[in-house]
C-alpha cells in the first residue's frame, strides 16, 4: 500500500466513525466496562468494518489487538475524549496511526466537533486541513501556554495553562502552534492510540514528543502505558522534563 492508498483508507475509516456517531442518539457510558461510551462502541465498529476489508492489523483502545502479524498496523483511538463527548464539550476526536516497521508511518487526527483534520505521513510533513503547520518558537516556560492532562503536584512556571481532555488533539494544538506545550502529569495514563497519531503530526511538524520516563513511545501492545510530554522547541522541552521531576 502506498502513501496516498494509505492516507485515504485512514480518511475512509474515520469518516465511518463520523457517519456512526451522527447516527447515535445516546452518548452515555455503555455499561460495559468502566468509562466505555456508547459513543466508544459505535465508532469502533464503523472503523473495524473498514479496516477489516481492508486487511491490515489493528490496535484499537474498545477491540484490542487485530492481525497482530500484519505488515502495517492501525494504531486508534476512536472517539479520544469520549467523556468530552458525552457532556457537549466540543474537543474530541477520531485519532489513527498506521505504523509499520520503522515506526509511525501516517496520521490522522479528526477534530470531531469541528471537523478541522490534522494530518501527517513520514517524511513528507503535516498540516491542518491541508495546509502546512509548524509549532511556535516559544523556548522558555515563562512564556508558554500549555496543556495539562492531569494536575501537577506544584505549579511548573508556565505563562498560563489548559486542560482540554482529549490528548491526541493536545498533540495536535502543539504542532500547529496553538498551544506550546503538552505536559502529561499522570505517570503511565495513556495507551499508544492515545497519543501515537498527535506524536507523528508533531514530529512531522518541527514540535517535540517523548516519554517522561524516556521509554520508546512506539508500542504496539494493548497493556502498554506511557507518558507523554511535547514541546514546541527543543530546549522547552528540556525545562518541562527538568521541571516535572516527579
């Protein structure tokens, strides 16, 4: 499969997802297991029917683990933000990453709210809606606006401070230049379709991404748990690292 075969099944498979949920009537928890939403459920199956024609693996944070021996894998996070979802809150999204042997291969990240598609292959770049990003050249955290997931024990010395709720998209604000900073605060409360899909855009976009703990963030295993931290600049992210020593 190449480049553009690849980014179009990526396009198919979340507009599927879109076409699921303009059809749900009931967004709430799905009483399965804890914090599953019905929203969940609906946009797994819609994408699993299109990635299963399509016979790649998959990684899904509602099905698990697919075709574990295919070439290529796609990494999702159907609806990243569910519980924003469920209470009206407009930032949530549909998060994939096909991974292959040399890692994150291309990324889509769909703002399910406003539609707005954050996009990446290896190599090539990313963009937002089709035209190219690049973070800001914030260096210091004095200076930053960032996004938190969870809450740190002391004030880290940003500027000011978010916390949206849906990671993929806090990647995504980083790499166009929206936000500085993403700062994880809970050790280990992510799995790679959380993140894997906002770390490629980031890359391809100039920004920074890696693990608090310094641990590969590529993984493809359905237990696996990291935290991940991304920056604009490099020596922001230094700080942030030196400064959440917890």
């Amino acid at each position: 499969m190449d480049d553009d075969a690849l980014v179009a099944l990526l396009e198919e498979t979340a507009e599927a997802v879109r076409g699921a949920l303009g059809a749900l009537d009931d967004w709430g928890l799905a009483g399965t297991r804890p914090g599953q939403y019905r929203s969940d459920l609906a946009a797994d199956g819609a994408a699993m029917g299109v990635l299963d024609r399509a016979g790649v693996g998959v990684l899904s944070e509602e099905s698990g683990r697919h075709r574990p021996d295919a070439p290529l894998t796609v990494v999702i996070d159907p609806v990243d933000g569910s519980t924003n979802a469920s209470r009206g809150v407009p930032w949530y999204a549909t998060s994939l990453c096909a991974v292959d042997a040399d890692g994150p291969r291309a990324a889509l990240v769909v703002d399910l709210a406003s539609g707005t598609r954050f996009a990446a292959v290896r190599g090539v770049g990313a963009t937002r809606d089709g035209v190219p990003i690049r973070p800001s050249d914030v260096t210091g955290l004095s200076e930053a606006v960032v996004t938190l997931s969870g809450y740190p024990p002391h004030h880290l010395g940003w500027r000011q401070f978010r916390a949206l709720g849906a990671v993929a998209l806090d990647l995504c604000a980083v790499a166009c230049g929206m936000l500085d900073a993403s700062i994880d605060c809970v050790a280990d409360a992510h799995g790679p379709w959380d993140y894997l899909g906002g770390l490629l855009v980031c890359r391809e976009a100039g920004a920074a991404v890696v693990d608090a703990r310094g641990r590969d963030l590529v993984v493809l295993d359905h237990d696996a748990r990291r935290t991940p931290v991304a920056a604009a600049t490099p020596v922001l992210l230094d700080e942030v690292l030196a400064v959440r020593d917890w």
